[in-house]
C-alpha cells in the first residue's frame, strides 16, 4: 500500500478502526486502550498522533499490532499496564480485546465465589464503589414524598 493512499476503516487487533479520526484517539477504540496507554503506543512507534489513522500503512499497523502483543518488550513502563501482578500468573501484562473482558468477568466471578463485599454487590446489581444510594441506582418505580390529603 502506498504512502498517499487512504482507507476509510482499518483492522488493527481484531477492532476496525475509524480512518477519519486521529490516531491517539483511534488507538482507544480498542478495548483495553487509552489515553495514556494510546500516547505511549504512539510515541514508541515513532508515529503521529494527530494524522488520521486512515493513512497508515500496511509496515505501521504491524508495528502497532507487535506493540499490542507485548508493550514491555518496545519499553512501555508496567505501571501503565492494565493488569499488574496478575492473580493467575504473578506477573504485569497489559490485555486488550478478549482477554481483558474474560480477565475482568472471571475476577467478578471470583469476588462472588469468595462473597467478598465488592462480589456480594455484584450479585445484588448494586454500585461497588462507595456512590450514595438514597437516590440512585432504584429499580422500579421511583420513591417520592407523598403529600398530606387536605381535608
């Protein structure tokens, strides 16, 4: 593919891409991606963030995808990996697509099984992380003040 061509949707990880959109925000389309994690893939393929990632070509979506594949070998720092110190493994990986959305359901259902009180709200379709629940999250018909009958 030459440099001058342009492609309207691209396929990097298993994730089609919007070619219009910038390629720091492009990157985030994919699950497990961003901001930060977007800038460093970036910046470590030596790429322009703010060219359209339609104009990739065929060399640079390689060298994005071999980055995904393993961000610690191209000298992206573990602390911005989304998986450190993995329960399973002892050790930090960064996951996308699939895998993160198997990791996440798989330590929910952890949580669960250990009744946890983080996996005992999961359970019950309540908020994990400390938001009021007075107003929020009701089911149902929503609760008011009745008013006195006037006489």
């Amino acid at each position: 593919m030459s440099q001058g061509e342009f492609r309207h949707r691209l396929r990097i990880s298993k994730t089609d891409i919007d070619g219009n959109a910038p390629l720091e925000f492009a990157l985030q389309d994919i699950k497990g991606i961003g901001k930060a994690m977007a800038k460093a893939i970036v910046r470590v393929a030596k790429l322009d963030g703010q060219r359209p990632a339609g104009y990739l070509t065929d060399e640079d979506v390689k060298k994005i995808e071999d980055i995904l594949r393993d961000p610690a070998k191209h000298g992206i720092p573990s602390w911005m990996f989304n998986r450190k110190r993995d329960p399973y493994s002892g050790e930090d990986r960064h996951l996308i697509e699939s895998d993160w959305i198997l990791a996440v359901q798989q330590d929910i259902a952890t949580m669960k099984r250990i009744r946890c009180y983080r996996g005992i709200r999961h359970e019950l379709g309540l908020p994990c992380r400390g938001q009021r629940t007075r107003s929020t999250f009701r089911r149902g018909p929503t609760v008011g003040v009745s008013r006195k009958k006037k006489k």
